[in-house]
C-alpha cells in the first residue's frame, strides 16, 4: 500500500500495456501517466529467469538507470544484448532512476 500510495501512477487509470519479454515465464507491463513511467515485472518459474534489457526499451523509451521500489535498489540498464535475471518468483516494481529523466527516441 505505500508503494502504491506513493506511486500515483500505479493507480488504475487505463494505463497499463503489455511487454515482451520474450519469456514465456517472465509477464510485464508497463503503466504511464504524465511524464511518469513504472515498469512491472513477475518471475512466475521456480527457476531465476532471464530477459534482454531490451524490455525497457521498447515504447520509444530508453531510462538508463532504474530504481526497484519493492527492494529499494538501483539497477543500470544495460545492452540489448545482456540480460537482467529475475530470481524464482520476484517481481520488480522499477521506475527511472532520477524521476523523469528518461531518454525518449524520436
């Protein structure tokens, strides 16, 4: 409820779109309001999953740091071509690192 509480972007607000991950384990989406994006993802598997940073890609946004509200750690996105592991059953509830500073392409 505090993440919630203070993320008014998760609120329901028909803001929710679907990601690939490209892992049929691994579901995510991604809900926008404003300026304000936060990435949420779910390992369902028993085993650690793995998906490109990619995902964080896509939607013409490109944030080079995230910040993980839920374990209250900062991760650098990296290259599409290395991978970002999700351990059995943790979910991410990321948003860029500095607020609204994110990189949009166009």
């Amino acid at each position: 409820i505090a993440i919630r509480s203070s993320l008014p972007v998760i609120a329901d607000k028909k803001n929710l779109t679907w990601l690939d991950t490209n892992n049929q384990h691994v579901a995510g989406f991604i809900r926008a309001w404003e300026n304000d994006r936060v990435y949420c993802l779910f390992n369902f598997s028993l085993q650690p999953q793995k998906i490109s940073w990619y995902v964080f890609k896509q939607n013409n946004m490109r944030p080079l740091m995230l910040y993980d509200h839920w374990s209250e750690k900062n991760y650098k996105v990296g290259l599409v071509s290395e991978q970002l592991t999700l351990q059995p059953y943790q979910f991410l509830i990321l948003e860029a690192a500095d607020g609204n500073k994110l990189k949009v392409d166009g």
